[in-house]
C-alpha cells in the first residue's frame, strides 16, 4: 500500500538570527496521520465536517510519528512553548494557484524567548499550546535537531498540494 500524504504539505523551517540574516533552513514533508486523511476525504467528497483554522508549531523531542498518531500525542512531541508568542500561529492560506495553498503572504513565525532544540513540526484544528484535542492534521519529524536562541527567530513557509509526484 502507497502512504502517500494526502494532502501532501512542505514545511520549510527557517532560522533567522538575532541580526536577521538566515542562520539555517530545512525542508520537511509531512506525514498525514489517518484521522487526518479520512477527515479530508470526507469534508471533500461526502460533506462531512469541516476546520475553518489550522494551527502550526514546532516539537522538541526525538519521536518517530505514524498513522496512527492523533492530537493526545502532541504530548509525546514534546511541543515548544518558549516562544514570544503566547499561542499556536494560524495558517492563513492565499489563494489556490496552479493546485497549491501557501502562506507566503502570512507566513508562521515564532520568536524563541530562550534557547529550544527544534525537531519537526505539526498542524492541529487547536490554537492553545499543549491542547491534546481537535486534529492532528499533519506531523513530521526532520532528520536532525535545529538549534535556536533567544531572541531568534523561526519562520516557516508551508505548502499544500493537490499534486503529487
């Protein structure tokens, strides 16, 4: 069985240091757990309940997410909350263009109020930090830690495609 993500989503994490120049950069694809795909499936073909937001933001711990995963284990993520920012940022996408969304024009971004390790990231239907309910809409995990300190920031561009290769 192809687990391709449906709907595919690239996370672009950027690190921009305290004088503003881009300190690192990586590009994640996600991982759609299956609550989440039988959600699209059913809000696209059959009418089934809708999200108007979605909320983006990063997780610390060395966790390995699968299908399986649903919002309850954000906990094991290990989600950051040393940021400026008080809650989750909102994806706010722009217009569909050649079958793609992106929030290039209110892009995710999140000021480290101290030093976080950086793992990967996730989207959920829930603007609260630590909130465990609504969504898991999509998670993934990069290769490696990322590093930021306080004061720098982390911005991420995200992508959602109808197309798949």
């Amino acid at each position: 069985m192809n687990n391709m993500p449906i709907p595919p989503v690239v996370y672009t994490l950027q690190c921009f240091g305290r004088d503003g120049k881009i300190k690192w950069t990586d590009k994640l694809s996600n991982l759609t757990p299956y609550a989440a795909r039988d959600y699209w499936m059913a809000a696209s073909l059959v009418g089934g309940t809708q999200h108007s937001s979605f909320y983006v933001n990063a997780f610390q711990n060395v966790v390995n997410p699968t299908y399986d995963d649903v919002a309850t284990d954000i906990t094991s993520y290990g989600e950051i909350t040393d940021w400026v920012e008080t809650d989750r940022q909102l994806f706010v996408p722009g217009s569909l263009t050649g079958g793609q969304y992106t929030n290039s024009l209110n892009e995710i971004v999140y000021t480290a109020a101290a030093a976080v390790t950086v793992m990967g990231v996730f989207m959920t239907t829930t603007s609260l930090f630590g909130s465990t309910t609504g969504l898991l809409f999509s998670v993934v995990r990069g290769a490696s830690p990322r590093e930021l300190i306080a004061g720098e920031t982390l911005r991420i561009p995200i992508t959602i495609s109808g197309i798949t290769s």
